[in-house]
C-alpha cells in the first residue's frame, strides 16, 4: 500500500504546489498591467502560463520524484521522461515569451510612429523571424527528445552527424526551389519590395498582401479570392505594388465621346463633383482630351485618392456620374454609331434594273 500511496501523494503534492505557483505569477502579471496600462507586455506575457506551469512541474518534478523511491528500472525512464518533457517546455516557453516580446515591440513602435509602411514592414521582419525561429526550435527539441527517450538513437545520430557533408549537398539539391524561395524570403522581408498590407497587381488580379510565409506570399484579390503564389516569383517577375513608397495613388477614368463635347463644361462639373466626394483627398484632379479619331475623342479624368480601395470607389463613381451629367445635359455628346440603309448588291442591282427594262418593253 505504501509503495503505492507515497508516489501519488508526491506527484499530487508538487502538481497542487506548481498549479499554485502558476495562480500567484498570473496575479502578479494581472497586477502590473493595472498599475501601467501603457504597455500591454504583461497582459501578454499571461499567454505563458499553460508553458510555464508545466516547466516548473517538470522541474519540481525531478526535484521530489526520488522521495518516492521508486524502482530504480522505473526511476532511470521517469528521469529520462521528465528530462524531455522539460526541454520541451523550455522550448514551448521560449516561442510563447518570443511571440509576446514581438508583438509588443510591434504595438509600441505604431504607436510612435505614424507611417504605416514602416509598421507593416517591421510586422513582416517578425513575423519571418519568429516562423524561422520556432522551426529551428522545434526540430532541434524533437531532435534531442528522441535521443534522450532513446539511448539507441545515439549511435545513429553520430553517424548521420558524420556524413552531414554528403547529406547536405544531396538535401541542397533535392531542395533547390524550397531553399530559393527560403532566401527569397528573407530578401522581402528585409528588402522592402513587398510587405503586407500593400496593394498589388500579380498575373492581372488586383489584391492586397495577406500574409508572407517562408514558402508562399498570399494576395486577397478584391472579391475575396486569395491568390497564393511562391515567395520567390516577387525576386523573378515584375509586378506592381501600389503601396511602395506611400498608399497615396492617382486613379484614371476614360469616356469615348463625341466631338461635339463641352470639355470646359465637364471639367467644371468634374470638379464640383469631386468635392463632395468622401473619397478623394484633395491632392489633384484633371480632365484632358488625350486622343481623338474621326469618329471620337478620348478624354481623360484623374483624381487622387489616400488608398486603392477609395481611388476604385471614385474612378466608379465618377465614371458613373459623368455619363450620366452628359445624358442629361448635353446628350449630343455621347458617342453616335454611324448607320445606313442596306441596298442590294451589284449584281442584284443590275439584274433588278435589266428585269425592269425588258418587263417595259414588253410592255410596249
């Protein structure tokens, strides 16, 4: 019965120590966000608890286990278990503690500046590093899990760490685009070609950037589509980002009219129009006729406007409206198609006129 009663009541006594542990630390941190609610570091440093509880099990753990005394067959697999379950918990710590850190270093530093690029770029750099870090982290806590669950494993890892050389140039070869797009990246992140949140047009389809992942950048096209495509493509092809070096854009809206249009006119409604527009900033506007062919003119409106989500609403709108302005005011000035009457062809003209004049002869 004691050999029994006395492992559970060592276990169930550090469990309850641990769990009370964990209680008062998140008090503490409940505490400190109350008494300086400017950072929000301690409110996310609570996301560590559940990591944090079961490190200080382990070790507490390992700490009391031998008051057990158990069988020494039972105490050297309880060490090695509690040895891999504690690096795992540092590990997990360690991604929790990073994600925390980050994101408050991303809350403070939009709250100090005002340019949202440089925001969304720095929102770029950490999340790519924190996806490289918590990879590097897994694999090496998996890695040394097993080595120490498995003693046999040991062997085999000496003798893979031997040939490391001739595996790494079969891997580089085997993983050529996985690695390319690897170092691609790294070279948006830290490059400043794209980051998210910018507006794109990629392959013809008009989106704004999503996310970016060590393998794949994702674009939210406008109707909500995502559009995901390797990282390396924005290192080889051109595309357009409409947020480098500022979301600020000039939409353009083109009309076939006739020659017959009032330019001066529509300029001047073109303008008391975008006034009352919510969506254009006020930066520039205009209407020019920019070509014009026997039958047309083309002319051409711009306007500014902060973003391309309100520089699309505008250019429909005033598509909208000064088509609608020159129907009601001026419909001359829509473009006219040029019509005719279809006669008969040639050789059904002269059949029809040699038929007539031997039907009046006869007639004669």
């Amino acid at each position: 019965m004691e050999e029994v009663l006395r492992p559970l009541i060592v276990v169930a006594g550090t469990v309850a120590i641990t769990v009370i542990a964990g209680l008062l630390i998140d008090r503490l941190l409940r505490l400190a966000a109350r008494r300086h609610p400017d950072t929000h570091l301690p409110l996310l440093l609570r996301r560590l608890q559940l990591p944090l509880q079961l490190l200080l099990g382990t070790l507490a753990l390992q700490a009391t286990y031998p008051l057990a005394h158990l069988d020494p067959h039972q105490d050297t697999f309880i060490r090695k278990t509690l040895a891999a379950v504690t690096i795992i918990a540092v590990a997990w710590l360690a991604i929790r503690a990073a994600d925390a850190v980050a994101e408050n270093m991303l809350r403070r530093y939009s709250q100090r500046t005002s340019e949202i690029s440089r925001v969304r770029q720095l929102r770029t750099q950490l999340g790519l590093v924190r996806r490289i870090v918590t990879s590097v982290l897994v694999v090496t806590t998996v890695a040394v899990a097993i080595l120490l669950l498995i003693p046999s494993m040991r062997a085999l890892g000496t003798s893979m760490l031997a040939s490391a050389g001739v595996i790494g140039i079969i891997a580089g070869v085997a993983a050529q685009s996985t690695l390319s797009n690897l170092m691609a990246g790294l070279q948006i992140a830290f490059g400043d070609s794209v980051k998210i949140g910018d507006t794109v047009v990629v392959e013809g389809e008009w989106g704004v950037v999503e996310e970016i992942t060590l393998a794949f950048l994702t674009v939210r096209i406008w109707d909500d589509r995502r559009l995901t495509m390797p990282v390396s493509y924005f290192n080889s092809k051109p595309y357009e980002n409409w947020s480098r070096g500022g979301a600020q854009i000039t939409g353009t809206v083109f009309l076939h009219l006739d020659h017959s249009t009032p330019i001066t006119l529509l300029r001047e409604h073109l303008h008391e129009y975008l006034r009352d527009r919510r969506e254009w900033d006020g930066r520039s506007w205009g209407l020019v006729v920019t070509d014009s062919t026997p039958t047309n003119i083309v002319v051409r409106a711009t306007m500014s406007a902060a973003d391309a989500d309100d520089v699309w609403d505008l250019r429909c709108a005033v598509r909208e409206e000064l088509l609608g302005w020159l129907g009601r005011t001026h419909p001359q000035a829509l473009p006219k198609i040029p019509t005719a009457l279809a006669g008969p062809a040639d050789g059904d003209y002269r059949m029809a006129m040699s038929a007539n004049g031997s039907r009046g002869e006869s007639d004669e």
